[in-house]
C-alpha cells in the first residue's frame, strides 16, 4: 500500500492503474481500490474524500465517488483538487454500495 501527496506521483499512480473514463459506466457495483483526502475540514465543516474509480490522463479527469455533506457519484478534476494538496492513497478495495452505506 502507498500513500503520496506528490502530484506527479498521483497523475502517474493514477495513469497506470486506473481504468479510462466511462470503462466501469455498466459496472453497478463498483469497486474502489483508492481514495484522496485533504488535510483539513472543507467550509461545511466536513473532511471530503474523493474515491477515483477511472481517469483520463489528459484531461486530468476523475469519475468516482465523493464522500462529503452530500455524497455522490460524478467527475473531478486532479488540477482543481491540486490547491488543496490532496492525499492520494491506496486502500482496501470496497465497493459502492459498502461507501454509500458508510456515508
């Protein structure tokens, strides 16, 4: 397991390992095999994490899971979440429902 907060160490973990953009789209479990976190509380008082499933390397483009105030499953972008010194780390794998749950 491996934790980074290196940008380029995120982007090219994420190239490798992760599968393109609308790959997992009829998958309705999904698998999630890594997260980010920021070291801090976001304005609703809450610490947010981000559960990437694909990515698109060029873009720099995530879909996955959003655990915070309203969870949900949608996009996010590597370069808007870089101002927050994202934590990018490798977790056990859970599944969607088991993150919704939690939630």
């Amino acid at each position: 397991m491996f934790r980074t907060a290196d940008l380029n160490s995120i982007k090219k973990i994420s190239s490798e390992n992760l599968p393109a953009l609308y790959s997992t789209e009829k998958e309705i479990n999904k698998v999630f095999k890594y997260r980010m976190t920021i070291p801090y509380k976001m304005e609703d008082g809450q610490y947010w994490e981000w559960y990437p499933v694909e990515f698109d390397p060029e873009e720099l483009m995530y879909f996955g899971f959003v655990k915070s105030e309203f969870p949900e499953l949608g996009y996010f972008s590597l370069e808007e979440l870089s101002d927050f010194r994202p934590v990018f780390e490798e977790i056990e794998p859970i599944t969607l429902e088991k993150l919704r749950n939690a939630s």
